[in-house]
C-alpha cells in the first residue's frame, strides 16, 4: 500500500468495521483510497451478534464456528478486490456483541486514529427509536468516525 506515510498524518491506524451489507464494498473501496493516501495501517473487524460457547478474551478475534469463518472468508475476498495480493497481510478480526460498542473498544485497544462503517437505510421510525449502530459508535467511541452512506 503506497502512500505518503508522513509521520504527520492525521490517520496512521485506520478501523473498518464490516458486515455483509449492500455498502461492504463502498465501504471497502474508500477506505483503501483514505489508506492509500495516508500510508495508514489498516484494521478490520466484524462483530457478530450472537453469543459463543468460546471462552478467553474475545480481543484476539479468531472466529468461532463454521458460520463466522464463512464470514470472514467472503470478506477476505471482497477486500482482494480493493487491496490486491496485500490482502494477505490484512487480518479480519471477528468480534461478539454490541457492534457500536465493541468496535469503538477495538479501536481503542488497537490505538486507531479513525474507524469507518456504513450507515444502513433505516427508516425514520427505526432510527428514531432504536438508533443504528453507525450512530451509537459516533456517540460512544472517543476516536473520529466516517460513516459512509
């Protein structure tokens, strides 16, 4: 990934927090333009919500079941569309719970400079009483969010 990789950079670290959406790629797409133009580093997550049977500490972010793998593997492809053969560099980390919540603890724990996730088209009612997740991690993470529409 070239790029300018000044040490003044605003984004040295960037987190993208990815699902299987209609926006995975837009999402994928800009933010290996914002990686490529920064020299940023580049973390990527999705968080499932289900519980697991897996005990320890989830931050190593392996999946765990069939399904997860499933999941992972279909965005390791998507991603060599946008990345190339650095893809394989790239990790997917697999997280459980709260998205909002468990991306924004990511972020944090990874010292990323900026995360990207898309919006999904909610209606009004929905977003009005329940939020999006897009939302709730702008409100809760401490870390500059682009939400991509």
């Amino acid at each position: 990934m070239e790029g300018s990789n000044s040490t003044d950079s605003p984004f040295k670290k960037i987190l993208i927090g990815l699902d299987l959406s209609n926006q995975t790629d837009l999402v994928i797409e800009r933010s290996a333009y914002l990686v490529r133009t920064f020299g940023a580093e580049l973390q990527v997550v999705t968080v499932v919500h289900v519980p697991t049977s897996t005990a320890g500490d989830e931050m190593d972010g392996n999946p765990a079941n069939k399904g997860e793998t499933q999941l992972q593997d279909e965005l390791m492809n998507r991603l060599h569309k946008y990345f190339g053969d650095s893809v394989r560099q790239m990790e997917i980390k697999v997280l459980h719970g709260d998205p909002a919540e468990r991306i924004s603890e990511y972020a944090d724990y990874t010292k990323s400079d900026l995360i990207i996730v898309g919006s999904k088209h909610e209606g009004a009612f929905r977003k009005a009483v329940l939020g999006t997740v897009s939302g709730s991690l702008a409100n809760k993470s401490k870390k500059s969010v682009l939400i991509m529409k």
